[in-house]
C-alpha cells in the first residue's frame, strides 16, 4: 500500500509542477488547441491522482484489490498523460507516438472498472 501511496504522491507532485509550467511557460509557446491538450493532460493525472488515494486508503479493499486497480491506474495515467506531455515537452510527432494516449485512456477505464466490480460485489453480497 505505501508503494502505491508513494506512487500516487509523486504522480500528484508531478501534475502541479506541470499544470503550473503548463499555465505559466507554455502559455505562449503553444497553440490554444495544444494548450487545451496539455490541460487535459494536467487534469486526468489529477483526477486519477485523487481516485488513487481513495482507492489505497480505503478498508473495505484488500492489498490485492487496491495493487490491482492502482497499477491499472497508474500505467493509465503514464500512458495517457505522460504521451502529451512527450509530445508538447520533447516535440516529438503526434503520428509517432498516436497508439500510447488511447491505451492509456483504456487503462483508466479498466481500472475505473475492476473498482466498479468490487463495489457491485459488495453491493450484491450485502443485498443476498
């Protein structure tokens, strides 16, 4: 659990030092449709940064559920975030790396899903 804690905290670091060299430094550097992509960016790793200390911390999830939904997460949030970033920070070609950002997004939502299956196990354990 405290790697995954260790983990998220960094990713949470890491969005604010981003969002605010994103709204600072490259305010002028990229376009507004760009700009935009690099806050979308900004924001699913904060969002998911949020949903990872929910998921570590919360006691109704066993260590196998919580490694389980946070690695999903946590690859999600690399692949997705982290391929903006490569191509706004390192310019490299949208073309080249096109792949990575939707299998990121499919991490996400895997990991969305495995914790939504927890919950519709609870819930229909304690509704039998």
């Amino acid at each position: 659990m405290y790697k995954n804690l260790t983990i998220t905290s960094v990713l949470g670091i890491t969005a604010v030092i981003l969002g605010a060299f994103g709204a600072h430094a490259l305010k002028t550097k990229l376009t507004p449709e760009a700009m935009q992509s690099f806050e979308t960016a900004v924001r699913y790793q904060f969002l998911h940064v949020l949903l990872l200390l929910f998921v570590n911390t919360y006691n109704e999830f066993c260590g196998k559920q919580k490694n389980s939904i946070s690695w999903f997460l946590i690859a999600g949030i690399l692949l997705f975030s982290g391929s903006i970033y490569v191509i706004y920070l390192l310019g490299m070609p949208a073309k080249s790396i096109w792949f990575i950002t939707p299998l990121g997004g499919v991490l996400l939502i895997v990991g969305w899903g495995l914790m939504s299956y927890q919950f519709i196990k609870k819930l229909l354990k304690n509704n039998s």
